[in-house]
C-alpha cells in the first residue's frame, strides 16, 4: 500500500545546513528549494536578490513548506557568506569549475555547519562568491548537456550531504 503524509514513519530531523540561494529568483524553482529543503531537514534558506518571488506561483510549487523552512531575505550575498564564515560555517559552492571537487568524493563537516550556495538559474555561483567560498563542488555530468537546473542540482547535493551527516 502506498503511504500519504499521514502514515509515514520517517524520522523528523534537521541538519546544520543553510541553503544560499544567489540571484535564484524563478518563483516555481523558489517553491521547489522550499519543497525540499523541508524533506532533507534544511535548518534555513537565505535568499540574496533584490526580487524574490514569494507570491501565488511559488507557494503552489512550495506546497505549504515555506510556512515551516526557515528563510530570509538579504539582498548583500557577501554580508550573508561573511557572517557564515564568522559563525564557523563551512561554505561549499554547488558549481561546474576548473578547480572545483565532485560531490561524491567530497567529505563534508561533521564538525561545522554547512552553507551550500547555489546560483543563478542563468550563471550559476557567481567569481566572487566561488573566490569567497571554502570549496566548490560539482556533480559529475554524463551527458551532452554541461549543466542542470538548479532544483535538480540541489537535490543531488543535498541527499548527499544529508547522507554524510546522517
């Protein structure tokens, strides 16, 4: 039989992770973050743009989660990754670079908090926040494609880091 919302038996739980959304500002992709940061027990989103969405398309992709994630709205990413860094965050950019680690050989913190950034649905992390960042992380592509959308991407990364610390 399959099982709804009210008769699972999965372990509520929450992990040090803060999700850093850069210039994310696609409202279905909004709900989507909210939607699974709630099932991998994210502690908070912080959202950095000028225009976030948080109206009518994101709440029907979000299905009521944004009532019960954690999140903010700071325009000023630099602020948001310094004041990680100084609460002791490991800050891990989610990106395709020349220098940046797949995720399935990545060890992360036990010892820290996380912060996972993510980029624009476009661009991606932007230099300055990949220079500001204590690691870049990629997930190996196996097709024509170089790239995937950033929900996808961040689901990826955030069953494995969950699967680290779990």
């Amino acid at each position: 039989m399959q099982l709804t919302h009210y008769n699972t038996n999965f372990n509520k739980k929450t992990f040090p992770i803060t999700l850093v959304c850069e210039n994310v500002t696609n409202a279905p992709n909004i709900g989507s973050l909210f939607r699974i940061a709630d099932a991998f027990g994210v502690e908070k989103i912080i959202f950095c743009s000028h225009d976030i969405p948080l109206g009518r398309k994101m709440t029907k992709t979000s299905r009521a989660t944004e009532k019960v994630v954690k999140y903010e709205v700071i325009e000023d990413i630099e602020e948001v990754l310094s004041n990680l860094k100084s609460s002791n965050h490991q800050c891990v950019a989610l990106e395709i670079t020349e220098n940046s680690t797949p995720i399935h050989t990545f060890n992360f913190s036990e010892d820290k908090p996380i912060a996972l950034i993510i980029g624009d649905e476009n661009f991606g992390v932007s230099e300055a926040i990949l220079q500001a960042c204590d690691n870049i992380i990629h997930i190996n592509m196996f097709g024509q494609n170089s790239s995937m959308n950033v929900v996808q991407a961040t689901n990826i990364a955030l069953y494995e880091i969950t699967k680290q610390l779990y």
